[in-house]
C-alpha cells in the first residue's frame, strides 16, 4: 500500500517573542487532498505558493488575535506535497511583508499552554469503527490570560474565547478550501484526516473545542531557564 499521490499539508509556524528576540517556536499542521486523484495540479509549485498564501492571510484575517499573545508573530505557512511514501517532493512558503501578530492586552500564559481544535471526520459523540484514526489535532499557539474565566475557580476557557477560536478555525478552512487552483479542471483543496495506519485522507466533518487548557511540552525546549535552588539540612 502506498498513501495517495494527491496530498498536500499546511504547516502554520509561529515564533514566540521576548524582548524582540524569538524564543521558541510553536508548529501547527493540517492535511489536504486535491479531491480525486486526476485533479492534481498542472504544476504544484504553483498551487502550494498559492496554497500557503490564502492559509496565510486566511488565518490573519479570521482568527481572534485578542486572545493570542502580544507580540507573537506568523512566521510564514509552509504548503508541501509528498509522494507515496510521504516524502517531500514540492515545498512553497509564504512570508509577508507585514506578519500577523497577536494582540492580547492581558499577560501570556506560559507558552506550553493550549486550546486543542480537535478535527473529526465523523460526528462526536457516534460510535464509528477506528475512531481514533480518524480524527486529529492542531494546538493552537501561545494565549493571553484573557482566555481564563474569571469567574470560574477551575481556571478553564471562557466560552467567549472557544467561540472565537472555533468560529475562526472553521473560517480559515471555509477560505482555503475556495481557493482554486488549475488542474484538468478548475479544483480546489479538501481538508482532512491523515491516517498512517489506513494510508488514508478522511474528509473532515466536525471541528471540537473545549474548555479545559492543554499543555504542549515541546513549545519550552528552548526557553531560557532561572532556577532556584535550596541546601536541606535535615534536623
């Protein structure tokens, strides 16, 4: 078996700033697919330049920057093209001349904090064989402390917040998947699934959040540790 020769993936890479440097980075991914496999693009390159350009400006002007950290950047949005075996054939990155940039008035959270959009090719809650295979995963990038509920002791996402970032999302994949690219016939990429275990591109139907904050340990790899130590003498 081989995965389909019709795939592309959008990588989002965000740079985290402190004092104008960039500290640490944090990635978010999602898989594509031309539809049918006779409507891959005449020329690839072309398409995932493309393709990286609309995701780019489609998540600046749909995501909520008031809830992401000040001063966070969009890096650029990468867009590849694999082959069977899922190794690179054609890469495009967009960078603007102006990077998005979060906006939030409130403190940032520690980096490793997240909002998980969970993507589902089924609808949540049905019972489905190999569910787990069929649904996937993007962590969103750093916060403002204006996602907590202020009000809640628990420390979870203000409702407010999940709607923006759900709304948002669904947005940002509405205008990727309407841009059109030249093939045999005018087509345009379909978000989904990938499956490593069924070699397979699931449609996605249904996007999820909840309120409970989630951590990504990697996003603190390259921060700048200060540590406090202590003798203990025992009595």
């Amino acid at each position: 078996m081989a995965f389909p020769l019709n795939l592309a993936k959008i990588i989002f890479e965000f740079n985290m700033i402190d004092d104008g440097a960039a500290v640490e980075q944090a990635e978010m991914g999602i898989w594509w697919d031309t539809g049918a496999v006779e409507n891959q693009p005449d020329d690839w390159d072309d398409a995932l330049l493309g393709l990286a350009t609309i995701a780019y400006t489609s998540w600046a002007d749909e995501m909520p920057a008031g809830f992401f950290v000040d001063g966070m950047t969009l890096a650029n949005v990468t867009a590849t093209h694999p082959d069977g075996a899922l190794h690179l054939l054609n890469e495009q990155r967009y960078v603007p001349g102006t990077l998005w940039t979060g906006e939030s008035p409130s403190n940032a959270l520690p980096f490793q904090d997240t909002c998980v959009m969970s993507l589902y090719t089924y609808t949540p809650g049905t019972f489905i064989p190999n569910a787990r295979r069929r649904r996937g995963r993007c962590y969103m990038p750093p916060m403002g402390s204006n996602v907590i509920s202020a009000s809640d002791p628990r420390g979870v996402m203000t409702q407010t917040a999940l709607d923006g970032f759900i709304e948002g999302f669904g947005n940002m994949l509405t205008a990727i998947n309407g841009y059109e690219y030249n093939s045999p016939e005018t087509s345009t990429f379909q978000p989904g699934v990938l499956s490593r275990e069924a070699q397979h591109l699931y449609r996605l139907t249904d996007l999820r959040v909840d309120n409970i904050v989630d951590t990504q340990r990697r996003r603190t790899k390259k921060l700048q540790r200060a540590y406090t130590s202590a003798p203990f003498v025992p009595a």
